[in-house]
C-alpha cells in the first residue's frame, strides 16, 4: 500500500494520473461512470444499505455485534 501513495513510485503514478487522465474530480468520475455502468454501483450502495440497517440510534441492531455501554460484553467475550 504505501508504494502506492507515499513512495516515489506513488508520486510518479498520481503525475502520470494528473498528466494523462485529467484533474482529480475527472479521475473521480470516470470511476464513478465505470461502477455505474458496470452494474457494480447498485451493489456497493446495497452493501452500504445492508451494513446502515444494522446500526441506529442507540448502537447495534444485530445479535453478533455489541455497544460499547455494556462493558460486561467484554469478560464474555474475553472468557
């Protein structure tokens, strides 16, 4: 990962981008045009609606995944 953002390699690859493929908003959206239509933005955003509907107002909805107000959560989980 860090070859690709922070190493030289990294900074030659975002001049090239900056060079070739345009300003940072079109390298955006490029990306964002090739999720949609490829059919993969429909299932990114039906991952974020899944993972959304298992968190409220007052922490977790679902049975596997724990608040952290209940500190006795922890020795069960530690046992």
């Amino acid at each position: 990962m860090w070859d690709a953002i922070g190493s030289e390699f990294g900074g030659r690859h975002e001049l090239y981008e900056i060079n070739y493929s345009g300003s940072q908003d079109e390298i955006r959206l490029q990306c964002l045009r090739q999720a949609q239509s490829s059919g993969n933005m429909d299932k990114m955003m039906a991952m974020v609606d899944r993972c959304l509907s298992e968190y409220d107002q007052n922490g977790w909805t679902v049975p596997h995944l724990h608040n952290n107000a209940d500190i006795n959560m922890l020795d069960k989980l530690l046992k």
